[in-house]
C-alpha cells in the first residue's frame, strides 16, 4: 500500500513515498525556493537523482506536480493509487499525545497552535490543506514533533515563570525531534536492548537542529529542546539555552526589536555565531584545523553544551544503558562523538573504539567497547518512515471501525 510521507517548511517540502507495511523507499525528493523567483525541483529514484529548475508559486502547486510527475513516470497508475498521506506538524502543544487524522477539527486545532510555532505551524498546515484540496478523498494525518514528549511530566516541562502566565500562554517544555527520538528507541528496543522489559537511554539527535532525550522504557522523561526548537543544546544557527537575560540585553544594547532578537537567536547564532562563519559543523571543523580561533571554541562550545545535557539526563535517568549518536552531525562526525565522548569518559566510564568511531558515517554501528559501564550507538534515523507508519497505522485503525 503507498503512504506518502510529506514535511513543508515555510518554502520547502520535502516528500517521500513508500510501500507499507514494508517501509521500502519508492522515491523520494524535495521542493525547494517556493514562492522565490525559481525553484528547484528533486526528484530521488532508483539510485538516480533528477533536478528540475522552474518556478514553484505554492506548495499546492508543488503537490500537483509531484503527483503529476508520479504518473507520467508510471510509479502510479492514478491519483487514488496513494491510500494515506502523513504530515509532518512541529508544534503539537498539549493537544496531540499522539499523531491525528487531519479533519476540520484537528485543523481548527494546529492552527490554534500557530502562536506557538508560527515559522513551522502555518506552512505545514497551509501544505495539508493544499493536498485536501487536490485529493479531497485521501485518508490524511498531522504526525507531530512534540507528541512523544507528551510523558514528561509537569516538574520537567514546566518553565519557572509565574505559574498563571505559564497556564495562561501555554508556555512550557514541548521538545521537539520527537518522531526521531521514538524512531531511534523503536530500534534500541529491537536491535540492542532486545527482550530486556526496562532500559534507560540518552538519545542525542545532532544535527542542524539539534536535540537530546532521555528516554526510559520508551517514554521520553525530558529532552533539551523547549517551548520552541531555539532551547536547548547549541545547535547549528540556534543559540540553544542561555541566561535570558541576554535576550533583553541585546535588545537594549543594540536596539534590536524583539522580533529581530529572536531571530538573531534563532538564525544567527550556535555554530554560524560563534564561529562568525558557518552554520556547517564540517565548515567549522575545517576552519579549526587551520588553527581558526573561533572555529575552535565555537567547536568546543557545540561539544561541552552536548555533553552538559547527557550529563545532566544520565542523572535524571539515574544512569543510562545506551546513548545514541543520530542526524547529520552525530551520524557522520567522528570528531563530534569522539569529543563528547572523550569529556565524559572518566565520569561515567565510557569508552569506544576509537578506529571503528572514524570509520563510522551514516550506519548503524556500535563504538563502546566491552570495558564501557554504558553502549554507545550511532543509528541513522528516519522520520520519514515513522511518519508513513503513523499514517499507515491510523489508516488502519479506520478500516477497521465499525462503519
Ligand atoms: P537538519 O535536518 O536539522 O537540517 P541534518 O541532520 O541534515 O540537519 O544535519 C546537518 C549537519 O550535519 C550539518 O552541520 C553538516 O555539517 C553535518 N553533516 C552532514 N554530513 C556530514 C558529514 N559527512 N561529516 C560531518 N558532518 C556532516
């Protein structure tokens, strides 16, 4: 059965089409620069990679042509040849505890949510309506961010404001990378921990975005990223948590509005600020090498801030069974894991196979050696496919309902 996995950023949308329950990758590709001058366009098939160049006005526009492009390549005969369509949501609030059929409600509901997420909410809400109105009869899902995170509990979601602002604005922990955090413990539970009923794991997802969860027995307890992606670990562009005093600072200083702080928090600062270079952890490293002053700390910042919050889970958790090394930066860096991994090892005896660490990009391996108190894992994760399994799991359970 085809299940179409869909993720829309304010000009991109990123799609992947698969054939479930199996989960095997029929193609894949993305749209990029919608609503700019000219778009590109990717199409992933068969090993091949195929870039169009034209001009993308909406993401409606981009949904039509990809299923267009679908049929004229026959990997479908019609339309209705897709049974379900899963969509990517990044702020789920505390309303979704788990991903939802998209129906007029839900919709009220993630739009409801915009205030909270207005760079990621809207685009992806304006997608799934863009694909409602193209396929009207196609069974579709909002699949998000923050729902795994749902678990935690109040002492760990909860910001120290005054409480009745907290309530008022809805301004807690949400975390986010949740589809990815659950992906990566799906495969702790089947590949590593294995019939073991209880384990304790520091799930870190390192990449441009970048975030980390501790995980126990498959729920998440706490994780780094908090009212929106901007708390937590510094990350590639984003500053991650700071005192927020520098916030009103900076506005002070340099007359900044608060919409430009934020996004000079978001936009300009971890890896890209510090290193007043890249946002592009290879950039930095390249840099570091040719002895770049700011390379080198922006470097060992992104480390220590990484190895603050394993640190302060693997006490939350009460100690961890396995951590796991996952996205672009923790699945291809071993300079990254080797770090993290080295300023932690004398106080939680961690220890891994250096040699094998460096060989490692993009697999599935594991680094600690067998004198390490804790298993440390690079697993590649995919969010495209758990979000095709929700979709095809939802789809599922409305067959199945009594009609
Ligand atoms: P996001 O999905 O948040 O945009 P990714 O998970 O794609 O981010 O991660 C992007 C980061 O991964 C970049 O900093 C990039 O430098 C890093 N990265 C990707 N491939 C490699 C590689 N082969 N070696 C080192 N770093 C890499």
């Amino acid at each position: 059965m085809l299940i179409i996995s869909i993720n829309a950023g304010s000009s991109s949308l990123k799609f992947k089409l698969y054939n479930m329950p199996r989960g095997t990758v029929i193609c894949g590709g993305l749209f990029e620069r919608i609503d700019l001058e000219s778009g590109i366009f990717t199409l992933k098939i068969n090993g091949t990679k195929e870039e169009k160049h034209l001009q993308v006005p909406s993401h409606g526009f981009a949904l039509q042509m990809l299923l267009d492009t679908l049929i004229s390549k026959k990997i479908i005969k019609s339309y209705h040849d897709i049974k379900a369509a899963g969509h990517r949501v990044v702020q789920g609030g505390s309303l979704f505890k788990r991903s939802a059929p998209i129906t007029t409600t839900s919709k009220a509901q993630v739009a409801s949510l915009i205030p909270l997420a207005p760079l990621h909410n809207e685009p992806e809400l304006n997608c799934a309506t863009a694909f409602e109105a193209i396929l009207p009869n196609l069974f579709q899902v909002f699949v998000f961010d923050t729902s795994f995170h749902q678990t935690m509990e109040e002492a760990d979601y909860l910001f120290p404001i005054p409480y009745d602002l907290a309530m008022k604005h809805q301004l807690r922990r949400y975390g986010a990378h949740g589809t990815s955090h659950q992906y990566l413990a799906k495969i702790v539970e089947q590949k590593i921990i294995r019939n073991k009923k209880s384990y304790k794991l520091i799930s870190c997802h390192i990449g441009s975005g970048a975030s980390i969860c501790a995980i126990k027995d498959g729920k998440s307890i706490a994780t780094s990223m908090g009212l929106t992606p901007l708390g937590g670990i510094m990350m590639g562009t984003r500053s991650g948590d700071m005192d927020p005093s520098v916030y009103y600072y900076l506005q002070k200083l340099e007359g900044l509005t608060n919409e430009a702080t934020f996004q000079l928090l978001n936009r300009k600062s971890g890896l890209a600020g510090v290193s007043m270079l890249s946002s592009d952890s290879r950039d930095v490293l390249e840099a570091e090498a040719r002895g770049d002053k700011n390379a080198i700390i922006a470097d060992e910042l992104f480390v220590r801030r990484s190895a603050d919050f394993i640190s302060q889970y693997y006490g939350r958790l009460g100690g961890a069974d396995v951590i796991v090394f996952s996205a672009g930066i923790g699945e291809n860096s071993p300079e990254y894991r080797e770090r993290v991994v080295r300023s932690l090892e004398e106080a939680y005896k961690l220890d891994i196979d250096l040699e094998l660490n460096k060989k490692t990009r993009g697999t599935f391996m594991k680094l600690s050696t067998p004198k390490s108190k804790v298993k440390i894992y690079v697993i590649p994760t995919d969010e495209e496919l758990m979000i095709a399994k929700d979709a095809y799991q939802l789809y599922q359970e409305q067959q199945n309902e009594p009609k």
